[in-house]
C-alpha cells in the first residue's frame, strides 16, 4: 500500500473571477480531490496579482494554493483535469 504523501499546488487562474465564482471553482476542484480519496485539504486564496509578463494576453491573475495529502497515483489524473481547464493559466506542484 502507497503512502500518503503531502502537496502543494499554486494555480494561477485568469482574472475574470469575481468572489463568488472564484469560490464555486475552486470548490468544485476540492469536490474533484475528494474522489481520489484525498484526505487534509486546505485551500488559501493569495489573490488578484499583475503577472510579471502576459500569459495569453492576460496580464493579472488569481493566485489559488491547495494544500493536501494523497497518494502519489492520483495526482497525474488531477493535474490532467487543470490542462483542460481554460481559465488555469498556469500551475505548480510541490511534494512538500
């Protein structure tokens, strides 16, 4: 059996979010980590930022951090569900 394993994973989102969007979006990413038993989940919202250089001619963006624990199998499928996404500009995980 596979230890559970701490993450760290910073998501830069476009700035097309108001409060309440940004809310119901990463709460239905948290839902999406409950289905791969992801057990520890922490969400801090670091806020709207200029970008240092545009990404997609966007030049601000959210900066999401999700904190938890999980198996190291599942993680490859969570990050595939974030490329599809169009409103996440950029992603970083960290195994902490």
């Amino acid at each position: 059996m596979e230890l559970l394993r701490k993450y760290e994973i910073m998501i830069l989102l476009t700035e097309e979010f108001n409060d309440s969007e940004l809310k119901s979006w990463v709460f239905n990413y948290a839902k999406n980590l409950r289905k791969f038993n992801v057990s520890d989940i922490s969400v801090i919202s670091r806020g709207k930022h200029k970008l240092a250089y545009p990404i997609i001619d966007k030049s601000k963006g959210n900066y999401i951090q999700l904190n938890f624990s999980s198996m190291p199998k599942y993680i490859e499928t969570f990050l595939a569900s974030l490329k599809l996404d169009s409103k996440v500009l950029r992603y970083l995980v960290i195994t902490k």
